[in-house]
C-alpha cells in the first residue's frame, strides 16, 4: 500500500491543506483505494486543530478537514512513507539529518511539482494564507503523477 508524508513545521496549516489536496485527487482519478495519505509537522505540538486560516482555505478548496489535529513528525510516521514532501528546504535538510534511512524519500514539493526548488512559506496573514494554500492544492495537482510514481517505487 502506497504512503504519502506531507510535512510542514507545525501541522496546522501547510502540510494537511497537502495532504488533503492529494487525497482529492486520488478520489477524482478513481485512485484512492490502498492509499495511506498522512501529514505531520517538523515542530509540531499534538492535539491543535487546524489554524483558522486553513480552515477557510480549506473549504474554499472544498477539502474536508474538520476533523484534522496536529501530530509532530516520528520514527514510525517517516518509515511508513514512501514518500515525504516538504514545504521548505531546511525541513528536508532537517529530515534527512534526522532521519538519515529516509533521505532520498524527502522531497521538496515545489521540485517534484515544477522541477523547480523553492520555499512554500508559512502564512502569516489571512491573505497570505489564500493565496498560499491555493498555490499548494495546485502544486500538489500538478506534480500528482510524479507523487504517485514516488510513492508507488
């Protein structure tokens, strides 16, 4: 059964709108069945709902995540996945230092998306945070079947 791992820094905001995003996809394509779709953060605190802000983008989105609580990053979480997409560069750094087995399963998500390394910031604004959650549902669409391929071996 594939494992897909989205990580941000504090799970409330970046990585669940992600996660999510892909899970819809899998569900559009007809895909979803055998698929374990997680999401976690570098410096999480467990328990915390989702940020205010991720909550309106995420039913702007159409994506369902009421029932979504932060969970930090573990051991197990990292060798489950087939694949972990980070927002940033320094959380790859982070978990391939960490976590050195799984290194060449942390990815960027803007590489594997776009072929192109950059940052998918924290938001640190309502508006910001739109536009920054809209911009992750559409990294995750476009980079689906490269995530797919990852995930799959």
């Amino acid at each position: 059964m594939p494992a897909v791992l989205f990580v941000c820094t504090g799970n409330r905001s970046r990585s669940p709108i992600a996660a999510a995003s892909f899970e819809k996809e899998l569900v559009d394509r007809g895909l979803l069945d055998n698929w374990r779709v997680s999401s976690a953060g570098s410096w999480a605190e467990a328990g915390l709902p989702l940020s205010a802000d991720a909550a309106a983008s995420a039913a702007r989105l159409g994506l369902d995540l009421s029932s979504h609580l932060s969970k930090a990053i573990t051991l197990d979480s990292v060798d489950e996945a087939d694949v972990i997409l980070v927002m940033e560069q320094g959380q790859k750094e982070a978990l391939q230092i960490e976590f050195a087995a799984a290194g060449a399963k942390v990815h960027l998500l803007s590489e594997v998306a776009t072929g192109s390394s950059y940052d998918v910031p924290d938001p640190i604004s309502p508006a910001s945070a739109a536009e920054i959650h809209a911009e992750i549902a559409d990294l995750v669409h476009r980079g689906f079947d490269r995530i797919y391929a990852l995930a799959e071996g």
